[in-house]
C-alpha cells in the first residue's frame, strides 16, 4: 500500500498513526533516543508520512511515552468478571487518575503540543492529531452491560464519558475549579454513575 493510500483512509490513518508511537516506544525503550527517521523506518512507513502525523521526533517521542503509561484494556479488566457498568467505570477512573497523577507534566505537554499544533496551518491531509486511549477502555467498562443500553444511548453514553475521563477533565478541576484530588475524584464519580443512569432511561435520540 503507497503513503497516499495509507493517508486517504481514516481506519488506516489512526492504525498508522497507533504503529508510530509503538516503534517510539520500542526503540525509546533501548535506551537511547530514535530519530524521526528511525521511528518511520520501525513503524513501516517513509519520513514523509511520519511527518503528516508529527511536526518532530520531540512530539512523537512525548506521546509515546504516555501511551506507555496508559492501562490497557485488556489489562485492567483480566481479572474482573463484573457486569456493573458503573463499577467497571469507575475502575477506568481510578487507573487513569493513577495514571494521570503519576504522569501529569508529561500530559500537560502533551495536550500544549497538540493544542500549538492545532492552531497552525493544517497541512497533514487530515490525519489525526491526537490518539484516543480511552473510548478502549470506556467501551470495554460496558461491554459486559451492553444489554443495559439502547445503541444510540450507549454510543451517546460513550462519548458523555469521554469528556469527563481524561486530562483535560483533570485541568478543569485543578486549575478552573480548583478542585483537590478527592474532590476531583467525588465529582468523577458522581458524573459517571448520573451518565449511566441517564443513558439506561433514554434511546440516545435526545
């Protein structure tokens, strides 16, 4: 498959950019630190493509490293065999905000990358500018309980999710809402249960 190929089809776009921050993140791993070039070459793809995906080795390598740091869903959830969505929610909550705790000046440059890239010219022909890591993990919290939901209504509760899962949730209720990490937690937690209650009472159409 030619890098136009690869670029014009938006399933293929995220699996690229997905095989990316993995051969950062296999060649990080030994020790030293990969060129651009390197990366693209682990990663199957030509310098060109590697660079529609990342402005420099700089941006690629940080978001490897989260992506490391990130549970994975298969992971996280190997030894629980519940079916309660909002256990299994707030399961995901706890290991990211583990996560997130450990981790925090890593993401906040992180989304800082990505936001400065956001506001320049976007000349990458539409490929993603940031990786979702935790609509996996959420959609494998329901997966147990997808009876419980109309598919309009889990799809909707999916993304409701999303919003308050994450770090841009944790900015918000440090620095707009100056929240501690307890509080932060107790308002998670809160949102995550009413968001499920919610979805279970509608069709996803409202």
């Amino acid at each position: 498959m030619s890098d136009a190929e690869t670029i014009g089809r938006p399933n293929q776009k995220a699996r690229t950019r997905k095989d990316l921050l993995q051969a950062a993140a296999r060649l990080a791993k030994q020790g030293r630190t990969p060129t651009l070039e390197e990366i693209a070459e682990a990663a199957l793809v030509s310098r060109a493509t590697a660079y529609r995906y990342f402005p420099n080795v700089e941006a690629l390598l940080l978001e490897a490293a989260v992506d490391i740091a990130m549970p994975a869903p298969e992971t996280l959830f190997r030894d629980d065999a519940s079916v309660d969505p909002v256990a299994r929610l707030q399961r995901v909550e706890t290991a990211l905000h583990n996560m997130m705790l450990e981790n925090e000046p890593l993401l906040r440059a992180m989304l800082a990358s990505a936001i400065q890239r956001d506001m320049q010219a976007d000349e990458s022909g539409g490929v993603p500018k940031r990786q979702n890591r935790r609509t996996p993990l959420i959609e494998a919290a329901i997966a147990p309980a997808r009876d419980q939901f109309r598919p309009k209504a889990r799809k909707l509760l999916q993304n409701a999710l999303a919003l308050i899962i994450g770090p841009e949730a944790m900015i918000v209720a440090k620095d707009v809402l100056q929240l501690d990490h307890a509080e932060a937690r107790k308002m998670q937690r809160w949102a995550i249960r009413a968001l499920v209650e919610a979805a279970k009472r509608t069709d996803g159409d409202e």
